[in-house]
C-alpha cells in the first residue's frame, strides 16, 4: 500500500494515472513501477512546486511503495 514519503498517511487519492493527492500534508505525486518518482506541493494557486530535491538523492530513488 502506498504511503506519503512527507507525512506517512495512507489517506491518499487518486487525481489521475500514476498520480496520487495526500489529503493530510497536501502534496501530490507520481509513480512508475519502481515506486514514486516525482513529489510536488500544491500552491494556494493550484500551481504545483517539486519537492524532489528533498525526497530524492542524485540518480536514486529513495522512497518505495510498501
């Protein structure tokens, strides 16, 4: 089961294909069959910031799903 790499939620949705909405911290992201690749904040806009300088080391994936 896929958690939130920010908040450790499970209270997840689903926004798209391979995309999914923490409804605890509020952050968005993406996967791929090796796990999540991609992590955004969603701004008071709709506009969304990656946060995957934060999440992710250089050539590496560092969050998985369960």
């Amino acid at each position: 089961m896929l958690r939130c790499p920010n908040c450790n939620s499970h209270d997840l949705g689903k926004v798209g294909t391979n995309q999914f909405y923490c409804w605890q911290c509020f952050v968005e992201m993406t996967t791929d069959d090796k796990g999540i690749s991609s992590i955004y904040q969603v701004e008071e806009d709709g506009s969304l910031t990656s946060l995957n300088d934060l999440f992710f080391e250089e050539d590496s994936r560092t969050v998985y799903l369960d």
